[in-house]
C-alpha cells in the first residue's frame, strides 16, 4: 500500500497477490491523509452465524519497500479442483420459480403451468400482452470460459406481425456485456429462430435464420471464449433439434465471459407480437453435449427447413500472509 502524503497527488495504491499471481493493482487513490501504524490479522470482522469451522494462518512477514513473495520452506499451494461438467437444469416440476435466482414475471404473465408442459407435467406459460420482458435468471455460471445450454421452445401458433422479433435468451458476465443470445421472429408467414455471438469490439456473428414449425423445439449452443488475446479462437455451435446448424471458430472474444443466463421473452418484444408460448427442460453444462430429454423425438427433418438470409511492486501492508481453509461450513 502506499500513501505519497501530497493532497491532491492522487497517487496513492494498493497491489494485491494471490499465490504470487497479480490479482488487483490501484494506483489512483486519493489517500494523503491515511498512515498504518497497527494490522490485525485473523478472523478480524464481520463472521457471520451461517460460518463455522477452522481455518488456519502462518508465516507472517512485512515489510517497507521490497517484494515478498512466497515463503521458499512453504509447500507449492494445491491445483484448483477440476469444475463438474453439470451447471444447472429445471423442468419446473416443482410447479414454480424456486430453482432459478430470479425471475421477471411482470404480473403473472409468466407462470408454471400444466398446459405450458413439453416435458414432464409442467412449464413456462409466456403472456405476451404488451412489450414488457419476462424471463427468468440462472446465476450458476460464473467466469464461464465455456458455457452449453439445451431448451425446448414451443411458439404455439402465437400471432406476430411479419418482421417482429425478439429474444429468447440472453448469456454474459456480471457487468451485463452479453456473449450470446437466441432470437426468434415471424417473417414470411414462418417462424424462425436464429443464434448469435458476440465479440469484444461488441460486434455479432449470426447463424442463418432457420424456419422451425409452430411444434416444440429443442435449441442447443455450445459458447467458447478465445483462448488469450490475439488466438481468435472463440466460437459458438448451434443446433435445432439435434441438427448442426452454424459453427463459428474465429471469434476474437477472449475478453468475454458467462456469469448468467436470462431466458423467456427476455428483450425486444414488438406490440405485433401478442399470445401466448411455451418454454421447458432447461439444462446447461460447461463440457459435453446435452441432446434432447431421454424418450422425447425431435421433429421430422421436413419441418426443419433452413433458409439462409443475408444477414518492482508494492505490497499489501508490504506484508504476505499465508491462508488455507479447511471446509468451513
């Protein structure tokens, strides 16, 4: 931490390591008027009656000026454990909302019900009966370097105007930058659907927009951060009922991430667009494919017709500490 005791320099910071990773650099603190003349270190504040169990400290050292570092008689910190493959699934049998973070129902016009149901004996009835957004929000992504998801879609002869659209599912990180997103539209006296990814001068690549029947649908994709900055290898793999239907593999997006999902009528709902239609089984995973529920057909291959359509530093409290959980509760 450093503190340059000039008023109005602005300059002071603070530096901060994890496993001698850089995990945070401030360096234009207004902080002329703060010293450190005392540190407590321990469980200091702020334990909450929901945490219980033992945790362990070791190795103290600080210092004015120099680096620390790793304690070179510590042992090497362990790897981080492998994420499971499974992030989330809901097919609203519980008869409600409970499984998800949130939800936007805008008065109960989006519901649980049994006539909303594609798989099972429950799902999400959605009123479109003016331009308000209703969907539901799934936060288990978190700084998602690769994120499937797997929903079926029902449009249920709902009326719209040629050309309306709007989307269906919304995916991005913590500060509301979207990644990738579903949208669907009447054009032609046909429903379509179509998906996009985003990169990170926040332009789109779109699939073509693929003519589905007024039937359930299961819509999969599959999103993929580059891999560092300059690779241009992100992606996104798109499939209707089971069927590849785009694969983008050059996606300059390695600064782009997934913390959630919003899904329903989720933006840009037109007032040519007035009914009702169904969503169900939603699952999302970090690895492999998903596929449709077991025992439930996809559509015939004729009612998936595509139509293409151009479209030296400082440290903190110049200290190091050494911390290691052990199962809190």
């Amino acid at each position: 931490m450093a503190c340059l005791h000039r008023p109005g320099a602005n300059n002071g910071g603070l530096t901060f390591w994890v496993d001698g990773a850089q995990a945070y650099d401030l360096t234009t603190l207004d902080n002329d008027t703060r010293f450190i003349d005392v540190v407590q270190w321990g469980a200091v504040s702020g334990v909450d009656n929901g945490t219980r169990g033992t945790y362990y400290f070791d190795a103290f050292v600080s210092r004015r000026s120099t680096y620390i570092g790793d304690d070179p008689l510590a042992p090497d910190p362990p790897p981080f454990p492998d994420k499971p493959d499974a992030l989330f699934a809901d097919g609203f049998e519980s008869g409600d909302f409970t499984a998800w973070s949130s939800y936007a129902t805008d008065g109960g016009d989006l519901s649980v019900t049994g006539a909303a149901a594609i798989v099972g004996s429950y799902g999400i009835q959605a009123v479109l009966d003016d331009n308000n957004a209703i969907y539901v929000t799934d936060w288990s992504p978190w700084d998602e370097t690769r994120y499937r998801a797997r929903f079926y879609f029902d449009p249920n002869t709902i009326s719209m105007t040629s050309g309306n659209a709007h989307y269906l599912l919304y995916a991005g990180n913590r500060d509301g930058t979207l990644s990738m997103r579903v949208e669907f539209r009447f054009y032609s006296s046909a429903y379509e659907v179509r998906a996009e990814v985003g990169n990170d001068s926040n332009g789109w690549s779109s699939s073509a927009w693929t003519t589905i029947s007024d039937a359930p649908h299961y819509l999969e994709l599959d999103w993929r951060a580059s891999t560092a900055p300059g690779a241009n290898n992100g992606g996104m793999t798109w499939w209707i009922d089971g069927a590849q239907n785009a694969d983008f593999t050059t996606v300059d997006n390695d600064t782009r991430r997934i913390d959630y999902v919003q899904w329903g009528a989720v933006a840009g709902i037109d007032s040519g667009t007035r009914g009702i239609y169904y969503f169900d089984a939603f699952e999302s995973r970090r690895q492999t494919y998903i596929g449709p529920v077991a025992g439930l057909l996809a559509p015939p291959a004729s009612v998936r017709e595509s139509q293409s359509r151009p479209s030296g530093p400082k440290a903190l409290f110049g200290s190091r500490i050494c911390l290691m959980p052990r199962q809190l509760s």
